[in-house]
C-alpha cells in the first residue's frame, strides 16, 4: 500500500509520474487504508502519514 505525499508531473520525457510518500507492506490483507496530509509551512514540502485502518497485532 502506498500512499503519496507529493505526486508531481512527469518530467519532459518521461511517461513516470514523480511521486514520494509512505509505504506499508504486510503479509496480512489490508482492508482499508487513508493517507493524511499535515499542515504545510509555505516553503516546506508535503508529509503526512499513512495507516492502514486497522491497529498492529501487538495493540489487540
């Protein structure tokens, strides 16, 4: 699951998007997922993290 926190054009040339975020692998299924942007000071880039809709096994 990947959640992207800048998704820019692709540069001249190229057909690939330019994108850069949070990842989360699992060997169990995820079922639902959300990706939060916070909030941006003008000349900083985007961050936000990326949860996967369901607590880690150690939370239960």
């Amino acid at each position: 699951m990947f959640g992207a926190n800048i998704d820019n054009d692709p540069p001249v040339g190229s057909e690939h998007r330019v994108q850069y975020g949070t990842a989360i692998l699992s060997r169990y299924p995820i079922t639902a997922s959300d990706n939060t942007w916070l909030v941006k000071p003008p000349d900083q880039e985007q961050r936000g993290p990326t949860g996967s809709g369901r607590p880690p096994r150690s939370w239960t």
